[in-house]
C-alpha cells in the first residue's frame, strides 16, 4: 500500500507539473507569434480614463506588440464592419465595448467563442468571475463577456429633493408632476447609458407609467453625460437619468462647482447591474490572432483587472478584486434586474423603437 501511495501522489505531482508546463509553454509560443504579429486592433466605448490606461498599462507589458484603440458608436459599428467585410477588409480583432453592441456583432456572425482563446489559468478561473453562465452576457453563453460590474440608477440634487423622499418612493418619483420638464436623460433612442433605463423601468413601474413617464414629464434629452450633469448644476433639471454622478459631474466639482448629487440607491427596486460598456469578446477573422489571445487573458487577470477598476472607477466582475464604491457594491443575496441581458434588450429596443415615434429626432 506503501508503494501504491508513492506511486500514485508521484503521478499526481508529475501530472500537475506537466499540465502547468503545459499552459506556460503554450503562452510562451503565443506571445512569441504575437510579437510577430506586432499589432492588435480594438474596439472599445467611449470613456478616457480606460483608453488611456489600455495604451499605457499595455505599452508597458508588450511594447513589442502595437496597440490601437478605437472607440466606437454602438448604432453605427456593426454595420461599419459589414461594409468593411464586404470590400475584403478584416480590420479588427478584439471586440471591447458595451453588450447591446455586442449582441448585434453575434446576430451578425462578427464572433467567434471567447472561451478557447484563454490560456492563462488565472484568467480562465471560474470561481473568479462568478460562474461563466452568470459572466457571460449573451444567450448562448460563450460570445460576450462582462468584464465590470456596476449598479446603475438615476441620481438627483439633493438640494432640490429631500433623500428621506426618494427613498419613500423609490422611482415613482419619476412620475411626479413636480418634476415635469426637470428630468435630465441620456436620449434612450440611442444606444448607450440612457437605453438600458427603458428596460429597468418597464420591469420596476410597469409599461404603462414607463409611457406616462416619456410622454406625460417632458423629460430633456441630452447626447452626453457631462451634459446631463450641467443641468443638474445650472438648476435646468433636479433628476439625471444618465451615467454615474461621480463621472458626469466630474468636471463641475474639479472647478469647485458646488452640487450635491445622490444616487437613488443601489437596490434592486432602484438600479439595474450593468457592465458600464465594457464586455469582451474576439471578432472572428482577425488579423492578428495571437495578439488578440494575449489581450483577452491580459484584460481578464487579476492584475489588469484591479488596476483598470481604479483606473476607471469601476468595480470589476472578478470576485477576487476588491470593490471600490459601497454604493456600486450589489447587496449580498438581492436579485438584480440585468438591463443588458439579450431578452431586456429586446424589451429596450422596443421601447426604443416606440419613443422614436413618440417623440422624433
């Protein structure tokens, strides 16, 4: 028996060696034929502090291999690459940018799987990202994964609106008459921070005061975050349905602005869990595909991972990086609406569908 136990805790110790060999000489050779390669191309949403931490942090790690990155309009992008596809040009490799994007890439047959491109086995731990059927955003499980977690819910002037109030409502104070023409919202015909609202919504107020929302308060759409910030602080509005207040009303209180904004809350009566734009996924007939596959297990280690989430201000999805903001922290054990989830944003796209025809651009 004595023997048999050697025997078999060699083979054990012998077949973890082997296989930790086995993944190190993998990487080795991708990284190799990734220099070869020498560029990578990406695409990610708009937002300054992740580009300029990619171009740095990336720099810094394969000064051999070139980046660019390329921010991109979700309504505009795929069909771009369908244009570009059809002229024989394959010009993009990693897809990093928000879901409802990257949704339309898979309709569009633009992916390929994500999960046989990684290597590294602290990239590709599960446990680490909380299980892949809950880190994938897509239906299928496999093309679009969410890198951020964030919770996501209307802030308003605290000046203006007493908190104990919008905590005794909740977002029926939406639907006050006071605030009729003094909602601020990121235009949610478009895709971006402003649409996922609409499937929030639905789901905590119901369809019909969703409409009597859009038609009834006159809300102001505006195109940019720090837009619908400055109404806040020019008093043109005392609600923002938009971004997060510590980003949109950045550049107010950088020049000593006063404005107190708070959040409506982080349950799940208030917010909905989102990815901050910021899902991954490998377009299919890349060109530089080994430089793509050391991307995608470089943005998804731990290292990377906690130093992008203060790079940005985003928590990331991995569970073993610490949350940065209490109030972007979900609460343990609640059920969050996810607004991004394909059948949500089929719900979204609904609605978006319908407010252009309520109210024109």
């Amino acid at each position: 028996m004595r023997a048999f136990g050697a025997i078999l805790a060699f083979l054990l110790t012998t077949t973890s060696a082997w296989a930790a060999d086995d993944w190190q000489s993998e990487w080795d050779r991708t990284v190799a034929a990734a220099s070869k390669e020498g560029a990578i191309v990406v695409c990610i949403s708009p937002g300054l502090p992740r580009r300029e931490f990619l171009l740095k942090q990336w720099k810094a790690d394969y000064p051999q291999i070139e980046l660019s990155v390329q921010s991109v309009s979700g309504n505009a992008f795929v069909p771009q690459v369908a244009t570009e596809r059809a002229a024989g040009r394959y010009l993009w490799d990693v897809f990093d940018s928000g879901p409802n994007t990257g949704y339309s890439a898979v309709k569009a047959k633009l992916l390929d799987p994500l999960m046989p491109e990684l290597i590294l086995p602290d990239s590709k731990d599960e446990a680490a990202w909380g299980g892949w059927n809950d880190a994938f955003y897509d239906d299928e499980k496999k093309y679009v994964l969410g890198l951020v977690t964030d919770l996501e819910s209307p802030y308003y002037n605290a000046a203006a609106i007493a908190p104990a109030t919008v905590e005794a409502q909740g977002l029926k104070l939406l639907l006050d008459p006071a605030y009729k023409g003094k909602i601020v919202w990121y235009d949610p015909r478009l895709e971006g921070p402003g649409a996922p609202y609409l499937a929030l919504f639905d789901h905590v107020l119901g369809p019909d005061l969703l409409r009597k929302l859009l038609t009834d308060q006159d809300p102001i759409f505006v195109t940019s975050l720090t837009d619908a910030g400055g109404a806040l602080v020019r008093n043109k509005a005392v609600i923002a349905i938009a971004g997060n207040p510590r980003f949109d009303l950045a550049s107010f209180v950088n020049a000593g602005v006063p404005i107190n904004a708070k959040s409506f809350g982080h349950t799940p009566e208030t917010s909905y869990r989102g990815t901050d734009g910021t899902t991954l996924g490998v377009f299919n007939q890349r060109p530089h595909p080994n430089a793509a596959r050391v991307f995608v297990n470089w943005i998804m280690s731990k290292r990377i991972s906690a130093m992008l989430a203060t790079a940005q201000g985003w928590g990331s999805r991995r569970l073993d990086v610490p949350t940065l903001d209490p109030d972007q922290t979900p609460i343990a054990g609640a059920e969050y609406f996810y607004a991004q989830r394909p059948a949500n944003d089929t719900t979204m796209r609904k609605w978006m569908a319908e407010l252009k025809q309520i109210r024109p651009q």
